[in-house]
C-alpha cells in the first residue's frame, strides 16, 4: 500500500493511526481527528518516527490487539448498527 497524500487516506472509510505516546486507534476518516495537519506532523514533518497512518477498507479485518477504537468517532457502531438492519 503505497500513500502518498492525505487525500490517499480519504479515499479509504477506515484509517489506523498507530502513535507511539497515544497508543493506535482506527477511526473513520471523517473523524475530527483525522486531519491534513495530524498527517502532515505525524508523516511528513516526524518521518513516522512516532508513529504513522494505514488506511483499511474494512474495520472487521484489524487483528492487532494493541489497536483499540476511538472514543470519538466509533468506527465499530456503524459495523454494529449496520448488522441489526
């Protein structure tokens, strides 16, 4: 997986932003935190050395135990809800 620019991460519904200080949270993309400055800082101006961003397509497919979901956005409710329909 090649991402070259924010914009790459946006086409996906899912990223994992894995951080070494605040532990790796998956969020949907349209989460408040998921922003061009975060990226920018995190990848291009840190050089990932605390951490980067991996975009995924489908949350049920994250098999790291040390990813837990944002309390924000809660990209798992959608997954929950979408099951009861």
């Amino acid at each position: 997986m090649d991402i070259k620019s924010f914009a790459d991460i946006l086409e996906y519904p899912y990223v994992i932003i894995f951080d070494n200080a605040t532990g790796n949270k998956p969020h949907k993309t349209s989460c408040s935190f998921v922003t061009e400055e975060n990226y920018n800082l995190k990848m291009t101006i840190n050089q990932r050395k605390n951490g980067y961003y991996q975009p995924i397509e489908d949350y049920e497919h994250i098999r790291d135990a040390s990813v837990v979901p944002c309390k924000k956005c809660k990209p798992t409710q959608f997954r929950c809800l979408y099951k009861r329909v």
